[in-house]
C-alpha cells in the first residue's frame, strides 16, 4: 500500500470518528432539551464503542481487510 493510501485511510477514520461522535452530541443535546437526563456510564460507553471502531478501522488497514462485507460478494481465498 503507497503512502497516499495510508494518509487517506487514516483521514477516512478521522471523519468516521468526528460523524459519529457529532451524532452523539446531537443526541445528548436532543435528551438534554427533552430533560431526560443521560448517565455518565452510558456516555462513556458511547465513546468507548466510538474509540473500538475507530481501532478496527484501524487494523482493517494496516492488514488490508475489508471494514465491511457486501452481500453477495465473492469470498477472497
């Protein structure tokens, strides 16, 4: 794999990480003007989910694997 196709890997999970992490602000925030109150335990186990895509992402491309299947694809041996 060249350098240019690491570089943009890697900004490809930046942008994963910063949608999915804005989409939790966007949920937080809505539960906030709901005045339903999020525990801290939920919202540091969102992060944490966040944090183990972002590292499967990760060794998909260090390894060169997939990050997602398509159905109907044909399996590589």
């Amino acid at each position: 794999m060249s350098l240019s196709g690491i570089i943009l890997g890697v900004i490809n999970i930046a942008i994963v990480v910063a949608i999915l992490l804005l989409v939790g602000a966007i949920i937080l925030w809505f539960c906030n003007w709901m005045t339903f109150p999020v525990p801290d335990m939920v919202r540091k186990l969102y992060i944490a989910v966040v944090a183990l895509i972002a590292l499967y992402m990760l060794v998909a491309l260090i390894f060169g694997i997939p990050t997602i299947r398509m159905v109907g694809a044909p399996m590589l041996r």
